[in-house]
C-alpha cells in the first residue's frame, strides 16, 4: 500500500490541504522526508530542487543552520505557556520598525487568521459591512472571502465553497484585478457601506501577476475617499519583495497588514497590525474580540526574531549590493534563461515574476488579472509539472500558485533548472 493510499483511509482526501492532493496535476503526491538548503528528499530518497518553498516562507531555505540552533535553544524553555513573554515584545517592536503600515500588531497561528481578523476589525472600526475584494484573490478559508477565490478554488474550478451561507456571501463583493475604473464604478455604487478593499498587492494565489503602473495607488486614494479601509494581505508579499514588504516595495501604504510565511520561518506563526487608533479597537481594551491560545508561541517567535534577523541583515548593503539585491539579480538570470528559450521554441507560454516570485502560464496572452490567467492551458501545465518532477524539480503543484527563488538557490543550480525546464516546454 502507498503512503496516499493509507493517508486516504485517514486523511479526508489524503491531505491535510486540499492543492497537496496533486488533483490539478495528476498521480500521486510526493511525500516529503526532509529539506535542507535548496533541496528536499522525498519517502523514497529522491532529491529535489525545491522552487515551492513551503509556499513561500523559506526566503533562507530549508532548515538554516542559525534557525535550527535558535529553536533548539528555546525547545528547552518550554513549548507553548498561553500566557506574555518578553520576546513578542521584540517581535512587535522588529515588526513595527519594518513594515511602513503597521504601528501596532498582533500575532496569530495562520494567515488565515490574520485575515479574519483583520476584516472583522475593519468591520468594527468602519460599522460598515461589505468587503471588497478581487476576482481570484485567496485570503485562506475566511467564509466571507471565498468568493471568487484563487489558490485550491481556482486550482479545481471552485469559486465559492458550500457551507457558506448566501447572506453572508451578499455582503462580498469582488471586482477585476487591476481595473481601475471598475475599482471607481464599485466604489461609487458601493462605496457608502464598503468597510474595507482587501487585495494582495502583487496577487500570488492565481500565480504571480504584478499590479500595474498607478493601481495600488489608485486603490489607496478611493478607500480614502470613501471612508473604507485598506488591507493588504502580505502573507506571501510581507518580507520578500522588500524588508518592509510589497507595501515598500510600491510606496503605498495601507490601513491594516495581513502577515505569515516568511515571518515565521516556516513555523506557523502570523500577524496582523497598522495604524494605533484602528488597532486599539481590538479587546480588551476595545469592542472587536480576537483571542488565541496559542497566539505568540514562544517557538515561532523564537523563529520569527531570527527571521527578522536575518531580513534585516540581508538589506544592508556589502560593496553596493544588498542580500536582496543579490538574490533578485540571481533570479532574474534564471528568468532570462527561461525566456529565451520560450522564445526560441515560439511556445504559448507567459512568464509573470517579480523580484523572487514567479509562475509560468501556459498561455500566450498577457497575465493581468483573474480571467486572463484563466486561459491558462492547464493540461500543459500539468505534463510540465510532471516533467519537471522527473528531472528533479519541484514546483508548486498548481497552474495557480507562486513559485520562488530563496537566497541558498546557487547560480549553477538555477541555471541547470533552466536548462531541464526548457526540455519541457
């Protein structure tokens, strides 16, 4: 019996996430034993250039050296108190210094989490009741936001999921990707009872697709002008475009910021925060509640500070280049090694990315929104994932996802990953 077979009897599909399941991919999924550097090994000992990172915490790999010796150190203190510690003061406070947006934030288990409450915080600060979001936009399994969603929706043609009530539904609206005059129109109609437009700034759950030239800003002058919040969801963006996140990136600074992955290094940690009067409404000092046991592990803030750490070490300049510089220079390399062979062969493929996110779409149109990364040919997709297991690749297992290059992907390896990926195409 195979490991998916057993997982089967157990596991509702197998699975403990529904895009693992390689549905949009076909076979088996693989089950993996171990990560180190750029590099994971599956149950039966096959290694694999590793391009999915966990989703996208792993800026720094799998297991570096310094985490592990950070997290071995505070394994000895104790696993879990449900009560303050002195480190998620400094965790704040490293935070609240990095990003642009956040002058008080609260930590959480998932982004899931994260989004949920920043968009009942939005609620109670507004007294609005509508959220805004984008057509294909994933916030986790939030039942207001799974509306037209990306990621696993997207992935197996499910927009919406049952088990979420239609008057709760009513309350979501959801409009095109970097369509600024529908952003105007819904706003206009809207507007008045529209408590928050919540968007990731560079969308990464229907792949990677960039915001295009004065969108962002666009959207942060509409929320203005009507009253409702800004959310940018960075729970892939936060950390890895720049220190400071997407919302650096850009120069457009929301009211509220959704944040994981990178910031608990691969530990399930994640955060929420922003302007101080929108977060003084949290209890219990204010009437929106939000609680959790295990909020502030003291193991994935141990993770998170070294996180951050290393974030911060990675944007000082050595001889004119930060560590962010290097590893998006390295990045685009592979890309235009990419490019030039889609070129070459004239195949229908598009190459979205932006700085160390990328995802390839097996269409010939630009990729600027939900329904254009729809065309995407997704059987192609799947023979090329397939192929790319085979030469010991492993990317995301979706048409649908973001794709990422860590500082420990050296030059050579990118550079022969280009090489056995253009054999697929």
């Amino acid at each position: 019996m195979t490991l998916f077979a057993e997982a089967q009897k157990y596991i509702p599909s197998g699975v403990n996430s529904p895009v693992r399941a390689f549905k949009a991919v076909g076979g088996e999924p693989v089950f993996i034993k171990r990560g180190k550097g750029p590099y994971i090994w599956d149950e039966k000992g096959r290694r694999y250039l590793d391009f999915c990172a966990s989703w996208g915490p792993l800026l720094f790999g799998h297991a570096p050296d310094g985490l592990l010796r950070t997290l071995t150190r505070e394994l000895k203190n104790g696993t879990s108190f449900g009560a303050a510690t002195s480190k998620e003061i400094k965790l704040a406070k490293k935070i609240c210094s990095l990003v642009p947006s956040v002058e008080k934030v609260r930590l959480v288990s998932s982004g899931t989490e994260a989004v949920m409450s920043a968009v009942r915080l939005a609620r109670g600060f507004t007294g609005k009741k509508k959220i805004l979001k984008i057509d294909g936009g994933y916030h986790g399994h939030v039942d207001s936001l799974l509306i037209k969603a990306g990621s696993g929706g997207a992935t197996f043609g499910i927009p919406d999921s049952a088990g979420i009530p239609e008057e709760l539904a009513k309350l979501t609206l959801s409009i095109p990707f970097n369509d600024a005059a529908a952003l105007e129109q819904i706003f206009e109609r809207e507007g008045w009872d529209i408590a928050a437009f919540i968007l990731e700034p560079v969308p990464a759950n229907m792949g990677v697709i960039p915001p295009l030239p004065g969108y962002l800003e666009k959207a942060r002058t509409l929320t203005k002008q009507h009253n409702a919040l800004l959310i940018f969801d960075e729970v892939i963006t936060g950390f890895r475009l720049a220190p400071g996140g997407a919302q650096q990136y850009f120069g457009v600074t929301p009211d509220l910021t959704c944040l994981g992955k990178i910031l608990g290094g691969g530990l399930p940690l994640a955060a929420f925060g922003g302007r101080k009067g929108i977060m003084d409404v949290l209890a219990p000092n204010g009437p929106v509640y939000q609680a959790g046991t295990l909020s502030g592990n003291p193991l994935a803030v141990a993770a998170a500070l070294w996180m951050l750490d290393e974030v911060e070490k990675a944007a000082q300049p050595v001889k004119g280049l930060t560590g962010y510089d290097k590893l998006n220079l390295n990045a685009e390399i592979f890309y235009a090694a990419l490019e030039k062979v889609v070129r070459k062969k004239g195949a229908h493929i598009t190459l979205n990315r932006i700085q160390s996110m990328f995802t390839l779409f097996f269409s010939g149109n630009p990729v600027v929104d939900y329904a254009s990364a729809k065309t995407s040919v997704t059987k192609h997709f799947a023979r090329f994932f397939n192929d790319c297991l085979k030469h010991g690749l492993y990317i995301a297992p979706s048409q649908f996802e973001a794709n990422f290059v860590s500082t420990v992907h050296s030059s050579s390896e990118l550079a022969a990953a280009a090489a056995k990926m253009s054999k697929s195409f």
